[in-house]
C-alpha cells in the first residue's frame, strides 16, 4: 500500500494518509469487538456503524496538541434492548486497538 498526506497539506495524494488508516484500524476494530460480543451473547445486532475522526487540540484548553479521536458508533438492531445496547457501547471502547491507543505503547526502531 502506498499512502501520503493529501495535496492541501503538501502531499501527492497516492493513498490514504497515515492517520486515515489509523482510523480504519480503530474503526474495523471496534465494530469487530461490538459484533463478537453481541454474537457471543446471541443478541439481535444487524449491524454496527462507525465513524472516526481526528483532530490536533487540547480538549483542557492549555497549551500543547494532544491527538483527539472521536468515535460516534451506530447500532442497528430493532430488537435491541437499552441496556444491550449501552453494553455494547461498552464493549465498543474495549477492542485492542483502543487500548493500545490508550494505554503507554513503546515502539523500537531498529536499524535492518
């Protein structure tokens, strides 16, 4: 896969940018960890949107940029319960690319 930033940044617009395909891990990750569960618990989900995005700020209001990701995420399912569905939104913010996003990862570059 080739990427690049899009040319209103400066890039040849090839391929996604590498933050959009950050997105499409997190997304894909959190609608795969929604549906196992719901499998898993033999609940009526149908289907399971979501919609990221990603943005430099500083939700505190100081100084610094802070990378802030927005997850809205849609359930379709007419035959789901409010608290199944308030599990679900749970369990949405526990797929493991959340947690590594979340959590302190420590990367090594090594030289091949």
């Amino acid at each position: 896969m080739k990427g690049d930033e899009p040319v209103d940044t400066g890039g040849g617009n090839p391929g996604p940018a590498p933050y959009d395909t950050l997105l499409a891990a997190l997304g894909e990750c959190t609608a795969m960890t929604v549906r196992w569960y719901a499998l898993r618990q033999k609940w009526p989900l149908d289907k399971v949107e979501v919609k990221l995005a990603h943005r430099k700020g500083n939700p505190a209001g100081g100084p610094g940029k802070t990378d802030i990701f927005t997850k809205a995420i849609l359930l379709h399912g007419d035959h789901l319960t409010p608290d199944q569905r308030a599990k679900l939104i749970d369990v949405a913010g526990k797929c493991p690319v959340q947690r590594t996003l979340e959590g302190t990862p420590v990367i090594q570059t090594e030289h091949a």
